[in-house]
C-alpha cells in the first residue's frame, strides 16, 4: 500500500474541503485560477522538450479563470465563446511578429495547453456558480476522485487484465471497479442532500450521469498518460508526494467538468 500517496491524500482533502465549504464564488475562483497557473506551469515545462511554447499568453489566459464571476452574467458567454479566437489570433500574431521562429507547431502546443488546463477548468468555476453550486461541485470531485480511489484499490488487488499499453498499470477490473465507486459515492450523497438539504434529484439521473462521467474522467487520465509518454515523463512535477503534480491529480476531473456542467443544467 502506498502510504505517501494516501497521506498526500488525507492531508489535501482539508484544504479543498475548506474552498468549496467556507468560501465564495469569488474565492473559489482565484483558488481554481493559482491551480491553472501550477497545471499550465506542469503542461508547458513538459511540452518544452518537443516545442516551444508562448509562454506569456498561456500564463495569462490562466489568470482569466479568477474574473469568471466579476463578468456581468449576460456578457460572459460572448466573452468565453470570442477568447477561443481571440487567442487563435494573438497566437498566430505571434509567428509573424518573431518571424516564424515561433511556429506554428509551437502555437498548436500551446493552443492545446490552453484548452486543456484553463477552459477546462473554467468549467469547475462555472458549476460552483450555478444555483446549488456548492452541492454541485461535489457530484464531480466523488465522479473524478471515486473512480480514481476504487479504480487504484481494485486494480492493486484484483486487477488480472491489462487496459492499454498508454497506461500499463491500469486494468480492465481496476476501470470498471473506479466507475461502480464513484457511482456509488454519488448515489450516497444523493441521499444526504434530498433528505438533509432539500434536494429533489434524481437517484436514476444521478446513476446514470455517474457512469458518464466516470468514464470520461477515465479517458481523462488516459489523455494525460498520453502527453507523458509521447514527452517520455513518469509524472507532471513532484508537488504531490505520491500523486505527481497537480495535473496528475485532476486529470480526470477536468476533463469531465464540461460534461458535469451540462449535466446539472439539466439536473
């Protein structure tokens, strides 16, 4: 058994528990956008050996996350939906302006990391805003964070049969066991916000939503297997002891964010 890695673990929970409990929208905003700046910080030191990437926007694109609630609410998906091109655009500025010694595989890069650590998570901060928000956000750190604790347990002690060579150590019971979890989790919670904070949803939905997610979250950690690899990496960064960086933690739950968050709309 991992020890490092469970007591990293125990000692986190504490700190998001206090973020998403005490504080505001606001709050939470600024603490995802520090995270963007570490998980940006992980992704552009790792792609730095097949690229160069523009640092400076990337970074800045990052400290968008933290205005995400000071945004009039009717202006905030013309801005989101205008700065995918607006940042195409600065990019590309970017290759005439240094003469192509930025290219344009360094802007694909660098466009990548963008979608792939802040719009990403900008979509935690979107569900933390939603009305019952604070309940929200919850569905997707069990979703994330259950499949990955089940999937871990049960791959360690039960897992026979090998998933994919992007990740060797995972298995198909390990994948399966992390979605039956974190299905679980959710029906449980289910339970406490319908009977102790009046919530009416539905244990069907849930279920459902539950398995989706999971399995995105899953494609999720496989995406991030995948850079490692194809940049020949164990892990983003050391920052976690047992974990890696912080993008070897919320792998899975940003990646499933889009969906939650399109889910609970409906929810």
């Amino acid at each position: 058994m991992d020890i490092k890695r469970i007591t990293s673990g125990l000692l986190g929970f504490p700190l998001v528990l206090a973020i998403f409990l005490i504080g505001n929208k606001y709050v939470v905003d600024v603490a995802l956008a520090i995270i963007a700046i570490i998980g940006m910080n992980e992704y552009l030191n790792a792609i730095t050996k097949v690229a160069k990437p523009v640092k400076w926007i990337a970074y800045l694109s990052c400290l968008s996350i933290a205005f995400i609630h000071i945004i009039p609410q009717e202006n905030l998906n013309i801005v989101v939906t205008l700065s995918v091109p607006t940042i195409l655009i600065i990019l590309f500025a970017q290759v005439v302006a240094t003469e192509m010694k930025t290219n344009f595989k360094d802007i694909a890069y660098t466009f990548l990391g963008i979608f792939y650590v802040v719009f990403f998570i900008m979509f935690m901060a979107f569900i933390y805003g939603m009305p019952n928000g604070n309940v929200l956000i919850w569905y997707a750190l069990f979703a994330a964070w259950g499949t990955d604790i089940f999937a871990y347990f049960i791959g360690k002690y039960l897992g026979k049969h090998k998933f994919s060579k992007v990740s060797p150590k995972k298995t198909i019971e390990g994948c399966a066991g992390g979605t039956i979890g974190a299905i679980v989790l959710m029906l449980a919670y289910t339970y406490f916000a319908n009977k102790y904070w009046g919530m009416n949803y539905s244990y069907l939905y849930v279920g459902a939503t539950g398995v989706i997610l999971s399995l995105v979250g899953q494609i999720g950690d496989f995406a991030a297997s995948s850079i490692k690899r194809y940049v020949d990496i164990k892990d983003f960064s050391n920052l976690i002891p047992g974990h890696g960086g912080i993008l070897d933690r919320i792998d899975s739950l940003i990646f499933l964010a889009p969906f939650a968050y399109a889910f609970f709309t409906i929810l």
